[in-house]
C-alpha cells in the first residue's frame, strides 16, 4: 500500500510539472506574438 501511494505522490508531482510546462510554452508563445505584431507595427509606422 505505500508503495502505491508513493507512486500516485510521483505520478502526481510529474503531472503538475508537465501542467506547469504547458502552461509556461503558453505564456511565451503568447508574449512573442506580442512582441512579433509590436515590431512589425513600428516597421509598418517607419516605411
């Protein structure tokens, strides 16, 4: 029985770490969008 309950504590730590990842590649993808169409504005104001 320990056994088990150590393996659902790992299982569940590595789900909240990959959880945590996905949301992190998110965030950046979303900030680099910004920062992609904010750069691509000041070209557009410039020429």
């Amino acid at each position: 029985m320990k056994t088990s309950k150590n393996f659902v504590a790992i299982l569940r730590r590595d789900v909240s770490f990959v959880w945590h990842a996905v949301i992190a590649v998110v965030f950046i993808g979303f900030a680099s969008l910004a920062v992609g169409a904010a750069i691509l504005d000041l070209l557009a104001l410039r020429y």
